[in-house]
C-alpha cells in the first residue's frame, strides 16, 4: 500500500493542500482544485490501494479541510481496503 504524507504544519489554505496533493502525485497541471476534482483523483486516477496521512492537524484545521476530510472519508467508505485517511493531531512538545 503507498503511503502520502501531508503535513499540515506546511499547509495553511485548501489551496496549498491541493498543490500538494497535485504534486504528491504527479496529477496534470490542470487538476482542479476543489472536492470534485479531489473525488476524481481517488476514485479513478491514483494508484490503489493508498493511506494518505494528515500529519500534525489541529482542530481548527479540522473545521477548515471538514470538506477535504469528508470527501476523503467517503472515498475511504466508497472504496474499503484500497483508500484509508488517518488524521494525527499536532502535539505540542513537553520540554
């Protein structure tokens, strides 16, 4: 299974994660950025099975991507065992 990790300490705006998840992998130029191209990509252009990793995500991120995340989530329900999302939260170090 590939594995895509997204870290959310480097994405700020859907607009930088569908940068990201364009170049992650290797989508046309022309990648729309919004769910429905989103939805496209992974339930008909990538390479199956994937866990794409949302990597240190905070709450508030959580509301801002809720459409991102719901959309992946319905992949995942679409297409058991081949797609997967895991969302880590940010922690904050203990020194």
């Amino acid at each position: 299974m590939n594995t895509v990790h997204f870290d959310f300490r480097m994405i700020r705006t859907t607009e930088d994660f569908y940068q990201q998840f364009r170049d992650k992998f290797s989508l046309f130029p022309e990648f729309g950025h919004n769910t429905d191209a989103l939805w496209d990509m992974l339930t008909g252009a990538i390479e199956l099975p994937v866990t794409l990793v949302f990597e240190h995500i905070t709450a508030r991120q959580r509301r801002l991507f809720s459409a991102v995340i719901a959309t992946c989530r319905d992949a995942e329900e679409e297409w058991p065992g081949d797609i997967q999302l895991i969302l880590t939260p940010l922690t904050m170090r203990a020194d």
